[in-house]
C-alpha cells in the first residue's frame, strides 16, 4: 500500500517530537521532594535523602557513597535485612547472602553465603556444640533383656545377668549452642541426636561395696547403644572390668562399678542410651548403686564433636 505525502509527514514530526523528549529524560536528574538535585536521582525522606550518584551507587541517608549500597549515614538506622531463599547456591551465585530462620542449632537464626557451591555458614557463637551431663542419684533401671519375659520392667537397683538401661537421671546441662534444648530424656536417660554428626559419649557407674561373687567371670559393663529412628539396634560398644573369684571376700567388701567412653556418628533421629550388665553375685540378685555424695560416681557426659 502506498503511503501519502500527509502520512509521510506526520511520521516525520511524530520522529522529531518524541527524540527530544527522549534524549531529555536521558540527561535529566530526578528529584523527588528535591528542587534542585545534584544526583542522577534523589528522594527525599523524613529521615534524610536516599541518593544515586553517576557511579550508580546508592546511598542511604549518606551524600557520598563509597560501595554499591552504602547505609552508614550517621544514625542509627542503617540495618539492612536479609531473608531466606529455597535457592541452591549455585543457582544464587557466589556472594548471595541469606539468613536461615532455624532454631534447630541452638541459636534462632544464622546467616550463610553461597561460594558458588555451598552455603556456608556463619554462626553467632561458633560452631554448634550439643553438650548434656548428669547425674545419677536414684536406684532406678529398666530391665529390657532377659529369658524371662515376665522380668522384664522397672527395677531398683541392677539385676545380675540382666541387660538394664539407667533411667531417671538427674540432669545438669543440655543445651545447643548456649541454649536449653530437650535432646536428653533423663527419666529414660535416652538422647536423641537433633542432626548428622560426630558425638563423644561417657558414662559412670559404682555399685555399693559388697562381696564380689565368689564363683568366676566376674564382671560388670558399661555399654553405649545406638538405635536409629525405627528402633533398630545400629550399634553396641561396651567396656568390660573383670574381678577374680573371692574379691572382696567376706569381711572385706568391695565397690565395683565400670564406666565407656566412645566417638559415634550419629545421624539425625538416631538414639543413644546407655546401659548395663554385671555378673558380681549369684543370679537374680540385685545390687544398688552407689549414689553417695549426691551421685559423683553416676555421670553421664555428652558432646558434640
């Protein structure tokens, strides 16, 4: 279709009218509340001006900023607020920031970078570290192994020959990071690892002075279990201490006892516990704990490596 001189025309005043326009908004500063502004852009506030300058920075409350984003304008709102992504981060980048709204370290947020890999973390007061102890003051177990179904229960004291959890503790510390968390149940006296890691574990036992059994393989074990979140036996490490036959015979009592100390990794959901089984007098008799001096030789320790 051919095109008119009057069409012809109107394009080209169209062309002329719209380039000027354009090449003025180009040029031209922007100031908002500012009558005169001396920056590319600038806004007035009721707390002070938020600037552009022709570097392409941005500046807060600040006439001349020195890097990208600069807030340090002299008060005392300069904080800058940061939150989370779903983001990997490589798709994020190298140098994205995030803060991780978890309170499952001990802390109630952390900061993390991305290095282009990984987000790493940043955290308040150092790495996390699971710390538990207590103390043990009472008589009480739980039988859980034995031939006989209908033993199976609470006790008061250990059962010879007997697999037997320590239960009701007395417990010290059990915190993350500083804070008091719920990882130790020390009426079962079972810990439940609250994520994947290393965890060093130790416990104590004396039992009250008595005469050693006088027949053989006499013995008493400290052993540390592990359970992982369906219940499964995953581990079993124990530390036996042997006593020859008449230890301690009569008059002359004796205190035993036997204590075990490991390094496990634990995944998340993974229960350790700690129990014990002696052989120390004839089978089916029972014998107490030492609980003297509010429980000192009964103690339970753990640590997140």
């Amino acid at each position: 279709m051919m095109m008119g001189p009057k069409n012809k025309i109107k394009r080209l005043i169209s062309a002329f009218i719209v380039l000027p326009i354009a090449v003025t908004q180009i040029n031209a500063q922007i100031g908002i509340g500012v009558p005169n502004p001396s920056n590319p852009v600038e806004i007035k506030t009721d707390a002070g001006n938020v600037i552009i300058n022709n570097s392409g920075r941005i500046g807060v409350m600040t006439a001349n900023p020195k890097v990208a984003l600069d807030l340090r304008g002299g008060t005392n709102n300069g904080t800058i607020a940061i939150g989370n992504t779903t983001k990997t981060a490589s798709q994020a980048g190298a140098g994205a920031l995030r803060y991780v709204n978890s309170p499952a370290i001990g802390v109630k947020g952390y900061l993390e970078f991305s290095d282009g890999t990984n987000w790493v973390s940043f955290f308040p007061k150092g790495k996390p570290r699971i710390i538990v102890m207590a103390s043990k003051t009472t008589q009480d177990t739980y039988l859980f192994e034995s031939a006989t179904p209908s033993e199976i229960g609470p006790k008061s004291g250990i059962v010879q020959r007997r697999s037997s959890y320590l239960t009701n503790w007395t417990e010290k510390l059990d915190s993350d990071s500083g804070v008091p968390t719920s990882n130790f149940n020390p009426a079962t006296g079972e810990f439940v690892a609250p994520r994947d890691g290393v965890y060093f574990a130790t416990f104590t036992f004396a039992l009250q002075s008595s005469q050693v059994n006088t027949g053989s393989n006499n013995q008493t074990e400290a052993i540390w279990e592990v359970r992982n979140s369906a219940g499964t036996i995953t581990q079993r490490v124990k530390t036996n201490n042997g006593y020859s036959s008449d230890t301690g015979g009569s008059p002359n009592a004796v205190p035993v006892g036997s204590a075990c100390t490991v390094s496990v990794y634990l995944n998340k959901g993974d229960k350790l516990r700690p129990f014990t089984w002696i052989t120390v007098a004839f089978d089916g008799t029972i014998s107490q704990f030492d609980v003297s001096g509010g429980g000192v030789y009964n103690a339970l320790t753990i640590v997140e490596q």
